[in-house]
C-alpha cells in the first residue's frame, strides 16, 4: 500500500510532538506494516488559531491524483481541528478512496469498531451536509441575484460589470451550432472538426476537445437556468466535475439568466446522451465481491470478468480463478457473478440484517460505543462534581449574608466562584455534545443498519460499500460457497 504522511505543529502549544517526532513514528508504523510512504506533507503553523495550512489543502487535492492510498498522521487531532472539519475533509479523502490513518489510535479491527466506524462515519456525512448548508447560506445571497460567483463564464457568456451574465453573440452561435449538430445525431469528433473549421474556440482559446463538447452538452444554463453548486464553480471545465450533489447544495432558478438553446433542441440533446450512455455503462460490471472472493481449490484470489462465448456469442459475466487464468495451474470453474453475489446477499439478509440479528448487532455495537466512551463520561461525572462544589460554596456565601454576615472579601470570592461555574458549565455542555457524537444511540445505529438491510435495492456502488462492510472472506469451492462475516450470530452465521 502506498501512502502519505502529514504532520503540523502549532508553536503556540508546548505540549505538542516536533513535526520530526510525528514523522519519525509515521515513518516507524510504515516500516512495521509494510506500507511504502510516497509524499510527506507538513504544515508549522506560527499559532494554532490561524487557519492556514497550505501542506494540509494540497494533501487533500493530491488525493484525487491516485498517488496514496491512505494519508498516516501520528494523532488524528493532526489531521483536523474540530469535528465538522474532520468530517468535511475525511468524506472528501473518502470520495478519492484514500483511508486516513492514525497511528496512535487506529489499532482496534474488532467488528464491532468497523461497524461504528461506518455508523460514525453516517453521521459524520450528516454533520458535513449540514456544514455544506451553512457554506451555501454565504453564497446564496449572490447566487439569488443570479450573479456570476467567480471563476470563468461558461462559453456563450460574458459577465456584465453588475456581475450578471449577458450573451456573447460569436460564441453562442458556436454553442448553438454544437446542441444542433448533436442533436441531429453527428458525433463528437464531427462536431470537434466543425468547431475548427469555422475558427471558433473555447472561452480560453483553446481547440474544442471531446470533454469541452460534453461540458457544455449538459450546461442547463444554456437553457436559461441559473445554476450553482458550491463545487462546480471552483475549476469550470475539468471532467470530474459528473459527480452527482445532494439538492440541497444546488441552487437552480429557471430564468435567471439569458437563454441560448430552446427546450426542445435541450430534450433532444439530452435524450441522446442519455441513450448513448447507456450504452457505455453496461459495459462496465460493478464487481460486488472484488477482494474478497477465492479459489477453494488453489487458495487464489477470484477476480471478475466478461466475455461472448459459444456460437450465440452470449455475454458472460463471472469470477474467474486467476492462478486458472495466469498458468492454468488450477482447474476450478468459473462462477457466475449473479449466482454468487445474490448467494452474498441473502447470506447477509439472513445472518447480519434479520431483525433478531440486527437486534444483537445494535447491543454490541453501543456497548462497545460505550466502552469507548469512559473517558468522556468520565469527564462528564467529573465536571458535574465540581459544578456542585461550586454551588455549594456559592451557597454558603449567599447563607451568609443573608445571615448578617458581611466581609468585603465576600464579593472578591463571589465573582471568582461565578466565573469558575461559568467555566465548568461550558466544559461540561461540551463534553456532553461529544458524547452524543462519539456515542450514538441504539436507536441511530438500528437506523443505520436497517438502511444498509435494505441491500437488495441499493446501487451497485451501494451494495458494493455495504458488501465490503461486513463480509471478511468468501471461498468458493466445487460443491459449495463459504461466507465469513466479521459478525457471526447464534444459529449459524458461518458457511451456507
Ligand atoms: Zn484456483
């Protein structure tokens, strides 16, 4: 595996580790795991308050680039300064398949820590989304004046000096000529040919590419609609922009801005597209299993693959053994991929999300949740006695002058007894919120499971995450298929 550390340090904090003592266990952990350390990035920060840290945000860009397949810090507080940050940049090292790894804290691989760690991680998504409303409330103002947000306009437009967009004649004729010619069932690279032929660029004067053409294929501004997500805006143009967002971090107004393509020459695009992609995604197979499918016979692993045979040239999609594939050493069949996936599934619908086993799985979970969790409750119990010492005393004080006793030191006690309550109130409001977050309650993990019961109707990409969750291993024999799961319940959760 290859990976990358990052380290920081604020100077104003004593008690933190040098960045060379982080990187120093990183380096150790890497060594002792077998994990090849790539790219090394460290923030020092002149106060832990300033919030620059230009090594950790070009971490986080880079993890779209392939490079790491996990980022190693040596405490996860390195990683992040707050909750929602954390949540916020772990789910977008997620979206890049890049793990985060702790080395002082990521020890535990107990099922139980897996399974709260994606319950944890459910609700770390709902805290980001929230995170994600409270950015767009900022930008709404501007996007509801339906005013250009930065960036550079879509081809087609210019930017008035109110920041409102007006049409840009030369270059909507090259958009107008693109929907037309798509629509009229000419392909990219016509299209490409045409667009040079009559001089036109791109809004950066570039020659149109198949991405540039798809781009603005699916631009709804060119429709009229004013559109803005958060995202889109920062690198107009770059393809990997198709991620799909929740709603609620778009804004859309019909309208707001000048339209150049009518709705029906826009339908008619996108039909097309729609039915040519299609067509490409049904030769891509979401292998359900990949990693932890194989060979009962040669102990290799089984990876997927399809192919026509037979005189009918049908399609066949299976996992093949791949020491059968590479030197045909081994003599075990092929398995279909839908027999054995749906074997998976029931496997799980029966021993991890029944109603009795899910039942078992939340008590185990929240108890391990809970044994996780001594330490705040600790704390909690900690705070809530001072608390009522304090009281006490302030108390006694208030007994006493009402008793006729008066000392003009009283009111020096007094004050310094307030502001040590006022202290311990919001040390104790905070240790109780980190409870609720970092304890979920039975009911919130039973909700989590039950969505994830529901895996037969999941995506592919769903059933996939869901799969790789809970299922350790799957061997597959002549005979029969094993199924080990990282829980197992009375009344036999192993084999099937
Ligand atoms: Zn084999």
């Amino acid at each position: 595996m290859k990976a990358a550390a990052y380290a920081r340090y604020s100077s104003d904090n004593q008690r933190e580790e040098s960045i060379e003592a982080q990187l120093r266990a990183i380096k150790e952990y890497c060594v002792k795991n077998n994990i090849q350390l790539v790219k090394i990035y460290t923030d020092e920060a002149k106060s832990a308050t300033t919030d620059n840290r230009p090594a950790f945000l070009q971490m986080i860009q880079d993890s779209a680039l392939g490079l790491f397949s996990a980022v190693i810090v040596h405490k996860l507080d390195r990683f992040s300064r707050d909750r929602y940050d954390s949540a916020f940049y772990k789910r977008q090292l997620k979206k890049n398949g890049v793990r985060l790894i702790s080395v002082l804290e990521n020890l535990d691989d107990s099922p139980e820590s897996i399974i709260l760690e994606s319950v944890l991680e459910g609700m770390a998504e709902y805290y980001s989304r929230n995170l994600a409303r409270e950015i767009m409330k900022g930008m709404k103002e501007t996007a509801l004046q339906c005013k250009h947000t930065g960036g550079i306009p879509p081809l087609g437009y210019d930017v008035g000096l109110d920041k409102t967009y007006i049409i840009n004649e030369h270059e909507a004729r090259a958009v107008r000529m693109i929907f037309e010619m798509y629509a009229a069932g000419k392909g990219y690279s016509d299209i490409i040919r045409a667009m040079n032929d009559s001089g036109f660029r791109t809004k950066t004067g570039r020659h149109f590419g198949k991405n540039s053409i798809h781009e603005i294929l699916r631009n709804e501004k060119y429709r009229g609609i004013y559109i803005y997500n958060r995202t889109a805006s920062k690198e107009a143009g770059k393809r990997n922009h198709h991620k799909s967002k929740s709603e609620d971090e778009i804004i859309r107004i019909e309208g707001g801005i000048p339209r150049i393509i009518d709705d029906e020459t826009w339908e008619r695009v996108q039909e097309r597209m729609k039915r040519n992609k299609k067509g490409v995604n049904s030769a891509k197979e979401t292998y359900l299993l990949s990693g932890l499918i194989y060979c009962g016979k040669c102990g290799g692993a089984m990876t997927g693959n399809r192919r026509h045979s037979g005189t009918t040239k049908n399609l066949y999609v299976n996992y093949e053994c791949s020491t059968r594939k590479r030197t045909k050493a081994c003599n075990m069949k092929s398995i279909s991929k839908d027999y054995v996936e749906n074997i998976v599934i029931e496997h799980l619908e029966k021993n991890v999300f029944s109603p009795e086993a899910i039942e078992k799985l939340v008590k185990k979970i929240s108890e391990y949740a809970a044994s996780r969790n001594v330490e705040i409750n600790r704390d909690i119990k900690l705070f809530t006695d001072q608390l009522a010492g304090v009281q006490t005393e302030i108390n006694n004080i208030v007994n006493a002058i009402a008793a006729g006793m008066f000392h003009p030191s009283m009111k020096e006690k007094m004050d310094e007894l307030e502001t040590k309550k006022a202290n311990l109130t919001i040390k104790l409001e905070e240790a109780k919120l980190q409870a609720q977050t970092h304890a979920p309650t039975e009911d919130m993990i039973r909700k989590y499971l039950q969505k994830d019961a529901d895996i037969r109707n999941k995506s592919p990409e769903e059933q996939k995450r869901i799969i790789q969750t809970y299922v350790k291993k799957i061997i597959v024999y002549d005979d029969k298929v094993d199924i080990d799961t990282i829980v197992t319940f009375d009344g036999g959760a192993d084999g099937t």
